[in-house]
C-alpha cells in the first residue's frame, strides 16, 4: 500500500490502442499515480509514447520494464497470448497488477493469477469497465440485497459491430473515436494465437464477468453454439448458463451489427421483482411484482462506458483509498464461462463447471 502522500508509479506493458487511449490518461488525470515506463516491441513506437506521455523508461522487454527502479504497479494493455505470462512475472516481483479482458486463454492460467496475487498481498484487478457504471453499482446492491428475492433468469442480448475487425478485413476497432494515437498491431483481434478467438474471447468475455459481478454467483454448467459466419473465428455466439444458484441465463451476443448499432441488454427476472438494464444506452428501470415501476436517471454520456475508472480505482485500490472494484476473481469466472463454451461449442455438449447449491 502505498504511503498516503506518495505517488504510485506505474508501467504499461502492451502500450498500444487502448493503452494510450484510456490507461495513460487515467493515469495522467490521477493526482496521486505517476506513469514512469513503457513498454513495446517496437523500439521507435516505445520511445515516442515515452516522450508524447512524459514516462521516464521507454522499453521493448518486458523484464526490461519490470526491472525499472521504484515501479510499484504494472498494467498489462498488451495482446491476450501475453497476458498470463506478464501478469505473473508482475506479480512475482510483488507488484500490483491491472490485466486487460480477456484476463487470459484458460482458467488455469487465471486461478494461478488469482491465488498468486492472495499469496503476494498485491491487488489484481480485471479492466472491466461496466463494473464502474452508477447503474451497474446500484443494480449489484439491490440484488445483493434480497430486493429482487431469489434471483431465477437473466437475458443478455450483447452486440458491439466489430465483425470486420475479428474476421481480419480491417484492424481498426476505432470507428466513432475522435482521437486515435495508435492503431492495433495486424492479428491482434483476428489472429485465434494472438486473441484467443472471436466474440467469445473478445465481448463475450465483459458479459460473462459482468454475470458474477451483478449476483456474485458463478457459472455451474454452460451450453454454447458458435457461428463463424465463414471466418476463423466466432461471430454470433449463443449460451445458456446455469449459475451456482439454479439461476437460467441466455447470453446472445454478436459483432455483426450494422456501424453504430450496439446492444447491451440485461434483464434480471427475481421472484419479486425484476431489473432492466439498457448498458449501452444508460438506462435502468426496476419493476416489482405489484406493478409499482422506477426509472432511474439516464447516464450522461460520458458515464455509459467509464473507460478510465479500472486504471483510476486500480491507484486508489493500491493506495487503500478505495476498494476494489473489479477484482481478478471476476476475470476468473468470465474465464469459466469462456472455456466451458468453448468447450461446449468443440462438441462436448453441457459443459459442467460445479454442483448447483
């Protein structure tokens, strides 16, 4: 933890796209975080992010970086075939970590993450930014609180149009986007070695933390089918979920959606009450089995997708000024969801994870 009129300094890993585009600036907007290292393959990119972000060490190795005097947290930005191994040699070294979506290829690799963080009494936190909405806080405190009753069946309907992107026929994730410092690398969403797959990995991967984050229950079984859509990699996904409580999911999710056309639909059906969530559109109403409905106040826009709230809250976390609030654990359970469909999609039917309670 660090000292109260301390700065906490940080090094990026993977500093690209979404690095430069959300981190960095939380970072630089964070009166008590100090970006001091970057890291790229590309010596030329590292050294021009180095001197454009005022970071004191521009590096292209990853030791290179996590060998940098006085670091005290790393956040890894980099390609998910990466994630593990960086993320574990962070961790050794005793520094806090803030991992990118997807938190890596298989459950495995993250419980060992999760576990390595309790043994190091270091913070490990997963970039969703979902997990930072006023209404995503509120909706987790209402379920959490028995207002619902018992929590039987969520709808997730999840479509971001990025189909072109995951099938390799264009690299830029960054349509809509006034300001772009970098493009992704070519393969770093298409490429299965590099990403992972497709929606799964990619999308599918903030739905699925997001179930456990709402209700605090995990997946017990999974039933998925992919549709590749003629590519490599999964472009229309379909699953049911069974969480550990008995609770049906169905979570539809797709990249092909005409340009600007993104859902995000979450509907939670309780015994006494039920919860509709519009993400990308900021909503929220709660109507309970009498008919009595809330609406609660839209979002502005710039509170829909809080990109910089998991680089903000992973300083305060670290500081002890605020929890954390999107702990690796939940990058685990997405990882569950994830390898099970996988799984599930490959031909092994119902995929089971744990006994129901």
């Amino acid at each position: 933890m660090s000292e109260a009129g301390q700065m906490t300094r940080v090094g990026i890993l993977g500093a690209g796209w979404w690095a430069t585009t959300a981190h960095i600036p939380a970072l630089q907007s964070h009166p008590h975080a100090q970006l001091i290292a970057v890291q790229s393959r590309d010596r030329a990119k590292a050294e021009k992010i180095a001197a454009d972000f005022d970071a004191r060490h521009a590096c292209t190795g990853v030791d290179e970086l996590l060998d940098c005097p006085g670091l005290d947290a790393v956040i890894v930005s980099s390609t998910p075939n990466v994630h593990y191994a960086q993320a574990k040699a962070a961790l050794e070294r005793g520094l806090h970590v803030l991992i990118e979506k997807p938190m890596t290829f298989t459950v495995a690799e993250a419980r060992e993450l999760v576990e390595l963080a309790d043994a190091k009494n270091v913070q490990l936190l997963i970039s969703c930014p979902w997990h930072y909405t006023a209404h995503g806080i509120e909706a987790r405190r209402i379920i959490a609180s028995g207002e619902l009753g018992r929590i039987k069946m969520i709808s997730v309907l999840m479509t971001n149009p990025i189909d072109k992107l995951l099938k390799g026929i264009n690299t830029s994730p960054t349509h809509g986007m006034d300001h772009v410092y970098v493009e992704p690398r070519h393969g770093s969403y298409n490429d299965p070695s590099i990403a992972g797959g497709g929606q799964i990995y990619c999308q599918v991967s903030h739905a699925a933390a997001y179930l456990t984050f709402l209700t605090g229950f995990r997946a017990a079984e999974v039933f998925a089918r992919f549709d590749n859509d003629g590519s490599q990699n999964d472009i229309y996904d379909a699953l049911t979920v069974t969480l550990e409580n008995g609770a049906l999911v169905s979570l539809a999710s797709t990249a092909a959606t005409p340009l600007g056309e993104r859902n995000y639909e979450v509907r939670v059906y309780g015994s006494k009450g039920i919860l509709l969530l519009e993400l990308w559109r900021g909503t929220m109403e709660r109507v309970d089995f009498a008919g009595t409905r809330r609406e609660y106040p839209a979002l502005a826009a710039h509170e829909i997708y809080p990109d910089q709230s998991p680089a903000l809250n992973f300083i305060d976390a670290i500081r002890g000024t605020a929890p954390n609030g999107s702990a690796g654990d939940l990058g685990l359970a997405s990882m569950e969801i994830i390898e099970a469909a996988c799984q599930s999609a490959s031909g092994a039917g119902n995929v089971i994870i744990r006994p129901l309670t």
